[in-house]
C-alpha cells in the first residue's frame, strides 16, 4: 500500500503540472486567436497509415534519447546544487573533437566506436573543469561560467571546424565539416526488431545509441543511490554544511561533480555523430544542453523521471510538423514545454508544502495530549 | 529545495583604510585610460580609443548595464534574477514588435512593458511559490525564447517585411543631443582626438564619442544609474529594501512587507532589461531573434564585477561594451587587447604569489603567459575566436574580481512570510 501510495505522490505532481501547462497553453492560444483543440489534436496525431505511426515513434525514440543523455548530465550536478548550464558547450566541444578523432581513425568496429564515445565523455569533461576549477579557486559562480563558456563554444567549435579539424580531402566549396566516419565507426540501428512488436518497420532505423542510454541510465541511477560517491553527492546538495562537518570534502566534490556532467554531456552529440551525420559541421543540432536543463527539471532529477520527461519532450518536438500542416505555429510545442517546466516547479514546491502540512497534523495527532497546547501556541505564532 | 546559491564569501571591509568610493571610481578609469592610451602607441591600434569606438561602447554598454541593474535591483531585494536573459528578450520582441508599427515611443513602452511581464512571472514563482531562484530564472529563459518565436510567427510574419525571426525596421527616430562646444560647434574634444598625443587624444576620443549625438534614450538611461543609487542608499524606501535583501526575517519583525517590495523589485527589474531589450533593437533597426546574445547573464557578470553597487556595476560594462564594440568595429584591433589582459593577469599572478596562493599563481601566470605569446606571435585571430571576445573577458574578469565580494546576505535564500 505504501509503495503504491509512494509511488502516486512522486507521479501526481508532474501529471498534475503536465494537465496546467496544457491548460495555460490553451487558454494562451485562444486568447491570441489560434484553435486550441486543433493545436492539442495535433499535437497527439501520429497519422493514418501504419507506416507513418513507425515513422514517428522512430522520431520519438530517436528525439529522446540525446534529451535524456542531456537531462541526465545536468541532473547529476544539481544533484548537489550545482547548475551545470553550461551541457550546451560541453556537448558542442566534445562532439566536434570525437568527429574529428573518429573521422582520422581508421579502427574495427567496437573499438572504433569506444575511442569516440571515450574521447566525447574526456573533451566534456576537460571542458567542464574550467567552470569547477573556477569556482574552487576563484569563488566564482558556475551560473555565469557556464554560461559564458557556451557561447565560446559556438566560436571555438566554429574555429575547430573550420580550420585544424577540416576534412582535408574535400574541396574548398560548402560549408565547413570534419572527415566523415568509416563504416566502422557507424551505429547499427533498431529497424526490423520493430516487427518483433508486431510493428512495421520505420523507413529509418531507431539510433543504436538507445543502448548506451538506457546503461547510462542504469549506470547513474546505481551510482547515486548505492555507491559513497553517491551518498556524499546527495548529502552535499541536501546540507552542505552537515556534509563537510561529516568529513565530505566540499571542493573535491564540486570538481568531480562537475566532471562527471561534463563527461555525460560528451554523449550527448554522440547519437546524431554516430547514427546520423556522421561528420561535424555548422548545421549540426544546438540548443540540446538547454532542454536537458528543462527536461533535468520535470524529471526532478531521478533517472526514471528523467526518461519520461525526455519522452515527453521528444514527443511535442516530433509534433511540429503535423501542426504546421494545421497552419498553427509549430512553436506551440516549445511553449508547452516552457510552460511545463515553469508549472512543474511550482506544482513541486505547493506539492512540498502540502506534504509537509500533513505530515505536520499526523505528528501532532500523535503527540501526547499535553504537549498538543504547546504545539498549537507556537504554530499560531508562526502564523501571526 | 533549499539553496544558497550565493557561494561568494563575505569578506568585511577593512576599516582602518577606508578610501571614498567616487575616488576609487575616479582613479580606476583614470587608470583604464591610461592602460588604453599604453595599448594603443604600443599597438598602433588608434580605433582602441576613438570617438567612433566610444559611441558604439555606449550603445553596446547600455543593454548590458541596464540588465545588470534589474538585477541589482533584485538581489538588493534578496531574489536572484538569472532570468534576466529572458525578459531581454521579451523587451526586443516588445520593442520590435511596436516599433515597426508605431516608432520608438512605443517600442519603449512595448518593451518595459513585456520585461516587466517576464518580471512578474519570476515574482510570482519565488517569491509567492517559494521556487528556487535560480530554476525559476532558467525556466523563464527557456519559456521567454520560445514564447517570442511563437509570438513572432503569429505577429511578425508578413508583415512589412517582418519574419519568423525579425520584425520590420523601426520607423522614426529618436532625438539625440551633443554638448555644446566641447562636442558639437567648435567640437573642441574631436580637435583634441585629432592629435593623437598619448592619453589627451584618447581622452578626447572617448568623451567626445561619449557626448555626441547622444539620444534621450540613452541619457535617460544613464541618468538611471545615480537614480537607483540614490533611491536604495538614500531613502526609507531603500532602507526597507536592501533590508529585505539582507534580512528579510528581521526586515518584517520591523514591519517592512518583504513580499510587496520584492514583487516590486523584481517586477521593475524586468522593466530595466526589457529598457536594455530596446537599446539592442534601435541599434540593429529591427527585431532579429537571439540578438540578446547572452547580454542579460553578462549583465549579471557585470553586477557582481560591480560588488551590487551601481557605479562598480557601470565600470563593468562599459568593459564588457568596450570589447563588444572593438570586435564588431574592428576584429583586428582585438588581438591588441591580449597585450592588456597579459599585463593584467600577471599582476594577478604576482599579487597571488605574494599572498602564498599557488593554485592561482599558476593559473594567472600560465594564462597570462599564453596571452602574451598569443599578442607577440599571432598576426591576427580567427573570426570565430574574435566573436568570442566579451564571453571571454567576462570569464577573466571574473576569475580576477570576485574574491572581495559581499552580495546580500539573503540574495537567492528561500524566505517566506511568518516564519520570524
């Protein structure tokens, strides 16, 4: 009964803030003069025929997988009240460095692919020291570094790309790229096991980087909850002063923190690169880092939460053309998100107080009877 | 959750050499024009402080600082505000949005207005929800970038020109006045730009690009600055405020309503960065998505640069503005600027040596050093590299400024009425 009921209040809160959202959005578009409900049919139509309802699972699938990498990235960090914002440069440097590590190689399979992912979580990683190694030394706040440190990324990558880590072999013209990967080093993909599900198959493959999410997953979930790394992240988030009286070194835990989310944003790039575009290039997707940021939030940082979260995610992104085709803003699905994580928080915190309330009057239910008056003169002082 | 997000250490001031502000204010530019003037005959890089370079510094400026000053504005009310970006946002849509349509008043008024919305919104959050500052701001950020291109699809597309990413040019102009004499009629700073003598020349440079054509936009904007001072060091009001900043609990056993003069500190917060949203849109003519660029987290660099003062918070900047307007003015220049943070982070590097700290010793040293390579070998940098310049300098600066920082004590802490 309890884990049920356990169950029930870790799942109410974000149901209930997922209906608000929807809600706020409809009210928005009726007040700016779009029809709700062709906008929400649209957002959960998957289309007639078998073959596009593959399609856009596929979509979905495929969309999520970098989402949860990213949401699980930031979500170690804010394990312990770090703000990592900065998954965005962290991914954009270590995708463009493992393209190019990967496209100068020439390695069998499985090795192939582990250099790229290993020099990928390594570039995230180095990258992420500077804003830790900053705050360590220097005090300075993370927030801002990161941040800053994204937009140098946009540069650096632009620099990288466009001059010691261009494809040699190809010409002058177009836009700049690094060497594409070799067959080795290409992700075989999910295709015919959708008919193991009595599904079609989708006319393209579902990222084999799937697989390597789902053992992230698994991985960081262990991590957190059953190993001393663990417990000293969660307790340095929780109280950080109890934390460094118990003998938790509060510097040391800031930097492998912050190295570890770096090292998780480095394969964030990793299921576009591998199962994709299999090069680098100035088209390559931006703006993944910041949604795992909203989508670390709505998750409240627990691996499972997470998933669901960058389904949820993948699932309004996926929607954006089959608005457009309604003639509605196909950026309605962004603002549902927004909304989504704004009502999510807020959902949380009311959640929180609710809980606390009642746990307040079981306490007092069970109290003796003498101390009750006591209890009661000083919570009536609170309130004054 | 409960977080102090505000890990900078307070360190009191030291009474016994108790130096006036304005002084330190005073000595410290003059010392910038020094260091430029330096820069400039060892480089020969004259745009570092010509007219031209010090109007686009104001321009450029202006966004950052008035951001940095809502934020100012928040914390001194004790709510962090890292939506700013977003609300900077939301004031360039409002701006381009009105502009085009109805000139600047009203892109004015667009875009204080729709700063301010993006204010309440993070009033109502945490301050009402008691929602971490901090997820609040970056929620905001988020749902303010979306909001504007759904926005933008559903006003701005097809009409005179506008699109999914832009508006249409503003129409009208803005009034803009000069100093008589010294920067207008006889232009007796342009005169004295023109010889070229080290630090006159560069002082003419910048005080004449700073005093011509100035728009009353911009004035008024400046003129804000002494205001905010004025009203929180100055009056009961700012007492009350900054009380609420650093003692809310405290604050209300004396009666102060926290929860009003924060959803008012917040609010016009908003309404100072959607005031630097129009400055970013008059400079460009129109409304062009993400021209916001990161200005409002730089804004917020430049308020805790500034130690929560508003004349600190100015110097910053007018640094960041600086960099800003040498590398859109002239990329070129910009590798002359490593001969300046060389020098600067080895006199770091010598300060941390004496005071026994290796760690920063060896970063400041090793930095510095690359930076002096970088200006003796390199010709030129890359592009790419030169768009970097502001986010880059913020980071240094940073890294140097914020040891003898205190911000409000209770700047991002979760505060709810009744529990004093």
């Amino acid at each position: 009964m309890t884990a049920v009921r356990r169950l029930g209040a870790a799942l109410a809160p974000p149901a209930v803030a997922v209906l608000i959202a929807l809600a706020i959005t409809a009210l928005l578009l009726t007040v700016l003069g779009v029809d709700a409900g062709t906008a929400l049919r649209a957002l959960v139509d998957f289309g007639g025929s078998a073959q596009g309802q593959a399609n856009q699972l596929r979509t979905l699938l495929s969309g999520a997988v970098p989402l949860f990498l990213a949401g699980v990235a930031v979500s170690v960090a804010f394990r312990m009240n770090l703000f990592n914002i900065g998954v965005e440069g962290q991914y954009r440097v270590a995708t463009v460095c493992a393209a190019y590590v990967g496209g100068e190689l020439a390695l069998p399979m499985p090795l192939h692919v582990l250099v790229i992912v290993l020099v990928a979580m390594l570039a995230g990683a180095a990258y992420a020291a500077v804003p830790a190694v900053l705050k360590v030394t220097r005090g300075v706040n993370e927030v801002i570094t990161t941040i800053m440190l994204n937009s140098i990324a946009v540069g650096l990558a632009a620099y990288l790309v466009a001059g010691p880590f261009r494809d040699s072999t190809a010409g002058e013209g177009g836009n700049p790229t690094t060497r594409p990967l070799g067959e080795s080093a290409r992700l075989p993909g999910f295709q015919d096991s959708f008919l193991l599900l009595g599904l079609q198959p989708p006319t393209r493959p579902v990222t084999g980087f799937l697989v390597v999410a789902v053992v992230v997953g698994v991985v960081v979930a262990l991590l957190v909850s059953r190993t001393r790394f663990g417990f000293e992240l969660r307790a340095s988030g929780a109280n950080p002063t109890a934390a460094v009286a118990s003998g938790i070194p509060a510097k040391a835990m800031v930097l492998r923190a912050m190295l570890l989310s770096g090292a998780l944003a480095g394969l964030v790039g990793l299921p576009e690169l591998l199962s994709e575009d299999y090069s680098y290039g100035t088209s390559f997707t931006s703006g993944l880092g910041f949604t795992g940021i909203a989508v670390a939030l709505l998750g409240r940082n627990s691996v499972p939460g997470i998933a669901v979260a960058a389904l949820l995610f993948s699932f309004l992104d996926r929607a954006g053309p089959s608005l457009e085709t309604q003639g509605i803003p196909p950026s309605v699905s962004t603002i549902i998100q927004g909304t989504v994580v704004l009502t999510v928080v807020v959902v949380n915190e009311v959640a929180a107080r609710l809980l606390a309330r009642r746990e307040d009057r079981r306490v007092r239910g069970r109290t003796e009877p003498a101390a009750v008056p006591a209890a009661a003169a000083q919570q009536g002082e609170g309130r004054a | 959750m409960t977080v102090d997000t505000s890990e900078r250490t307070a360190v009191p001031a030291s009474p016994g050499r108790r130096v006036s502000r304005g002084r330190v204010l005073l000595l410290g530019l003059a010392g910038v024009v020094v260091l430029l003037s330096l820069t400039r005959v060892v480089t020969g890089a004259d745009v570092l402080t010509s007219s031209g370079t010090a109007a686009a510094l104001l321009v450029l400026a202006l966004p950052i600082a008035l951001a940095g000053l809502g934020g100012l504005i928040a914390e001194r009310a004790g709510v962090v505000n890292i939506g700013l970006e977003g609300m900077l946002i939301l004031g360039t849509w409002g701006a381009g949005w009105a502009g085009f349509q109805w000139g600047p008043w009203a892109a004015l008024l667009a875009a204080v207005v729709g700063g301010a919305l993006g204010g309440l919104l993070h009033a109502v959050a945490t301050v009402t929800f008691g929602v971490n500052h901090i997820i609040s701001g970056v929620a905001i950020n988020l749902l303010a970038a979306g909001f504007v291109r759904f926005l933008s699809e559903l006003f701005l597309v097809g009409r005179s020109g506008g699109g999914a990413t832009q508006s249409a040019s503003i129409v009208g102009s803005v009034p803009s006045l000069s100093l008589p004499v010294l920067s207008s009629g006889p232009d007796l700073l342009g005169r004295l730009e023109a010889t070229r003598l080290p630090v006159l020349a560069d002082l003419g440079g910048l005080l004449g690009g700073l005093t011509r054509d100035v728009s009353v936009f911009q004035i008024v904007a400046v003129l804000l600055f002494p205001l905010v001072g004025w009203l929180l060091w100055r009056t009961r009001l700012g007492l009350r405020w900054r009380s609420s900043g650093e003692a809310p609990t405290a604050a209300e056993t004396l009666g102060v309503d926290v929860v009003r003069i924060r959803y008012l500190a917040v609010t016009l917060s908003g309404a100072l960065a959607g005031f630097g949203g129009l400055f970013l849109v008059l400079f460009a003519g129109r409304y062009i998505e993400g021209q916001t660029g990161g200005r409002g987290y730089i804004g917020l660099a430049a308020m805790i640069f500034g130690n929560w003062r508003p004349g600190g918070l100015l110097s910053g900047s007018l640094l960041f503005g600086f960099t800003d307007a040498l590398r859109l003015r002239a990329p070129d220049a910009v590798i002359a600027l490593l001969l300046l943070v060389a020098v600067v982070l080895l006199v770091l590097a010598v300060v941390s040596f004496v005071r026994h700290r290796r760690v920063a010793t060896v970063l400041a040293g090793a930095t510095g050093v690359v930076a002096l390579l970088g200006w003796l070998l390199l010709d030129s940098l890359p592009l790419q590299v030169v768009a970097t310049t502001p986010y880059i300098v913020t980071l240094v600066v940073l890294a140097v400024a914020s040891q003898s920082l205190r911000p409000p004590r209770a700047a991002g802490l979760p505060y709810r009425r009744g529990q004093a």
